[in-house]
C-alpha cells in the first residue's frame, strides 16, 4: 500500500458552502470540494450558520462556532466524512427544534 505524502500542508484561505458543496480555496491555488451530504450539520444549518466560520490553525482546519463543527482540510482533501454518530446527529438536531421552539 502506498502512502499519501503531500509537498505542502493544505491551508485554507477561503470557505464556501453551497447547498450541495463545501468548497476550500487553498493557498496554493487549488480549491477542493465535498458533497455537503458528508456533513450533516453543515447540510442543515441555516445560510447565516454555514457563512459564520472560523480558520483554525492558521488554515488547517475549518470551524463553524454556532454548528460546533469543525473540520481539518487535510481530511476533507483525503475525502472523509463526517464520523458524527446518527444518535449524536439526532440529538443535535433535537436541541436546534427545542431552542427554535423556546420563546
């Protein structure tokens, strides 16, 4: 088996979400891309949620505050999704219903 060695770690510079893509402008240039599917709370989180995020690490790893998600652009370059149980998804989703229903 071969191993992935990169030249460069992949930094982000820019971040866009799209309702069917995550999109990471690197750096160098390259601008890699994910089915937003892989990544539920991102597939369900308002437009305001999916624009306020954060560069961690200095670019190498993406975190969006209101979702608690965060993602490491090597891991999105080597096509992982997300590994969020569907009982943590559910819950999550659950506490999002109780406070948009909470006066």
């Amino acid at each position: 088996m071969t191993a992935l060695v990169l030249e460069h770690d992949p930094i982000a510079d820019i971040v866009e979400v799209t309702d069917e893509h995550i999109k990471i402008h690197l750096i160098d240039g390259r601008i890699i891309s994910a089915p937003l599917e892989w990544y539920p709370r991102l597939a369900h989180a308002t437009l305001s949620e999916r624009h306020h995020y954060e560069l961690l690490g200095h670019g190498s790893a993406i975190g969006w505050p209101d979702l608690d998600e965060h993602l490491s652009v090597e891991s999105i370059l080597a096509g992982r999704s997300s590994g969020e149980s569907q009982h943590s998804l559910q819950r999550w989703l659950a506490s999002r219903q109780n406070s948009a229903n909470s006066p």
